[in-house]
C-alpha cells in the first residue's frame, strides 16, 4: 500500500533544514521524500501545514507496570521497589502483563511514541501485546525464574532474524543491587556468547552506589565494567551519580546514558546531570520509566523537564534525544530518522506549534504537548489519528481489563 503524505513540514532529525514538503510511503518504508511528489497511490493526506517528524522513541520503560500507577508515592526508590512494587509483582501472570501492556501501549500512541525499550517480566507477552497493537517493541530480556541462558540465547536469535518484525530483543539484567550470582554468570555468557550490548539501571541513587562501594569497593559503572558486562557497549538507565571515571568507561566502552527526569522527579531520586554529558559528547537518549513512577507516558513532559533543568542545550539536541538518540540507543537504527528507505514511524504534530518568533524545535520542546499529536504511523500503519485509535480492539476493554489486574493482586495483598 502507498500512502502519500502532502504539504508538511518535515523535520528529518538528520540536522538537515526543515523541508516543506511530502513523503511518500510504500508499504513499511518511506520510499521518497521531495518538495512535491506526484504519482498513483493508496490513500493521499493532505497534512494542511502540520508537522512531520520521526516518532519519539521511549528508551527505558515498564509498560506492563500501568497496573501500579499511582501507589508508593513519596517512597525513596528501593523502599518503593522492595516494599510496593515487588510485593505486587511476584503475583502477575502472563496474561496480567499482556492486559497491563496493552493500556501502555494505547498511551504512547496517543503520545506519539512509537517504539519504547521495555524490561519487564513475561516479555513474550510483552511482544504479542505489541505486534497485535501494531508498536515497535524492543524487549529487555533477563535471566531470571521463567528465563533460563539458553532461552535467552533462543530467544534473541529468534526475534532479531525476523527483518520485517515488530518486535526485537536485548538483553540485561535489573540492577547490581538485585543481581544474583547464577544471573550474573549466565547474562555475562550470553553478552559474550552473541557478542551484544548489555542494559540496566544504574547509579540512579545516592544509596545505590554507596552500597555498591560497601559490597563491592567499586561504583556500580566500575563493577559491571570490571565483569566485562560493557565488551559490545550496551545502556544504562538513570545515569545521575556518576563520577569523572564512570564517565570515562561509558565514553570508552561506547554505552548510551538514558535520563529519565520524569521518574527521577516522581521519586526524588536526584537530578541527572544531562548538561555535563551533552557537554562531553555523550548523544544523551530520554526514556519515561514505567507508569507506576511516571503518571504520564508523555515525551514532551520529559523533554521540557530537560529544558528546564539544561537550558543552556539547544532544544534542537533535546529533540534530538528523544528521537533519533533514543532510536541508535535501542538498536533501532532503521528508524532513527526521516530517510528514504527508513521504517515509516512518523508522527505529525499541530501547526500551532510554528511560529514566527521561536524556533520550531523549541515551540516542540516547550509548548508541545499530548494534544498537538494529530497522527501516530508506525510500520507504515496510521494507529492514531485526529483522537481515533485504528487498533481493532476497543480501548475501553483494554483499561477494563488491566482494572481487574489491578484489583485482584490488590486484593491478593491485603489478604
């Protein structure tokens, strides 16, 4: 199916000028993209003006956790994880995070996310959630008591071959402070095995890497470095109490530094210095974290948080993050960008956001909001446009059963 795209203004995330323009797609892929394209096609939208730019890519996410949002408030983060969510999650099946994940899913369209890097338990429902919603999906998969190395192993090669899959597969572990030792050994030999980059949480606390010198006399950065954890480079999730040699072994061993303020905001973990690794070079990538420590899955709310706190980076960087950074930072390479021969996730934003008195990336960062997404395409796939989902499923059903998650392992609780 060819779907032509008219009368936009394009922002490549390429550092090129804003084009004004079309884009024709063919099938998954944007096949060309000219101040005027003519030809016989599908579908024709006249875009009247409104902005097209690549999808914002969420880098780090618990999308399964919308069952959660809302509860531990005010909690400092490992007593929220040890003594709220922790508790709640041992009982989730299955189908509790395929119902979970589907509400999440609905809310990053809207929000026009169309990928997000998800660490989360059951991540095979993760994926059949995400390919029956039609979202790029890259799961985080762990070592843990339903996945054992050599699944891991299967697992990997088996979502990574599929070239015209949704859904993709990395692998990590949760945290140092979290990792047991068959965990270690066994993620290690897969990294090494497959030769592939490794993810997780780290230093997103003051208590985190305190305890880490207590256990280990090294920084959490040092202690995975020193296992050989970052050999293929990889992510870390947080980033904020890092010190001038973690920085130097991120920098060296090629690993993505992925803020989350949000997050960080909602359980007061600190501030991530994301001013002082722009300034060292670092393509700095934006993740929301998961429902349960973020009310909103809004890219926008983390990229004005950014500002807020950066001003000094030009808004055109902090786009930069949530875009293409996030998109290289997930191995999603196909998709950072508007280019010919690219997946075609695209959004368009409102009009109003252009203006004659700023620039068209600060109006994003700053006055961009949920309600300026007029279309969310993925794959090729309008999911959303102008307040409609074209999912084939109804979004009521979808809240109303991650409801009953909720209530039953609420209820499981306080037995």
């Amino acid at each position: 199916m060819k779907i032509l795209l008219k009368n936009a203004h394009i922002i490549k995330m390429d550092d090129s000028p804003m084009l004004n323009g079309d884009i024709l797609i063919n099938g998954n892929k944007i096949e060309k993209i000219a101040s005027n394209i003519d030809g016989v096609v599908d579908n024709v939208i006249d875009c009247k003006g409104n902005i097209l730019l690549p999808g914002f890519k969420n880098a780090h996410s618990h999308t399964g956790m919308t069952f959660l949002r809302g509860g531990g408030k005010d909690l400092p983060l490992q007593e929220w994880l040890f003594t709220y969510c922790f508790p709640r999650e041992d009982k989730l099946t299955p189908s509790d995070v395929y119902y979970a994940t589907k509400v999440g899913i609905v809310e990053y369209i809207q929000a026009g996310i169309t990928a997000a890097l998800d660490m989360y338990f059951f991540p095979i429902e993760i994926g059949r959630a995400s390919e029956e919603l039609g979202f790029r999906m890259v799961l985080q998969g762990m070592y843990n008591s339903y996945t054992n190395k050599k699944e891991l192993i299967r697992l990997y090669k088996e979502y990574n071959s599929k070239k015209s899959s949704l859904v993709t597969y990395q692998i990590g572990v949760h945290a140092e402070y979290t990792l047991g030792e068959d965990a270690k050994k066994n993620t290690l030999e897969v990294i090494n095995e497959l030769k592939i980059p490794f993810y997780t949480h780290i230093s997103e606390t003051e208590k985190e890497v305190k305890e880490c010198y207590e256990r280990h006399g090294v920084s959490p950065v040092k202690y995975f470095d020193d296992l050989g954890a970052y050999k293929y480079g990889g992510a870390g999730y947080h980033c904020i109490f890092f010190s001038d040699d973690d920085c130097k072994i991120f920098k060296e061993k090629n690993v993505s530094i992925i803020t989350c303020p949000g997050s960080n905001k909602y359980l007061n973990d600190g501030l991530c210095p994301v001013q002082k690794y722009f300034d060292m070079g670092f393509d700095v990538s934006i993740g929301t974290d998961g429902p349960a420590s973020n009310y909103d899955l809004n890219m926008f709310l983390e990229m004005r948080l950014i500002r807020e706190n950066n001003p000094n980076i030009p808004c055109y960087d902090i786009l930069k993050m949530a875009t293409r950074n996030s998109a290289l930072a997930m191995k999603l390479n196909n998709c950072d960008i508007l280019a010919e021969g690219k997946l075609a996730d695209i959004i368009m934003l409102d009009s109003n956001l252009i203006s004659d008195k700023i620039d068209i990336a600060q109006s994003i960062v700053e006055n961009g909001m949920k309600t300026s997404v007029k279309m969310t395409m993925i794959d090729g796939k309008i999911l959303y446009m102008e307040g409609k989902f074209f999912f084939g499923e109804e979004i009521s059903k979808m809240y109303e059963n991650c409801e009953k998650v909720k209530e039953r392992i609420n209820g499981e609780i306080l037995c």
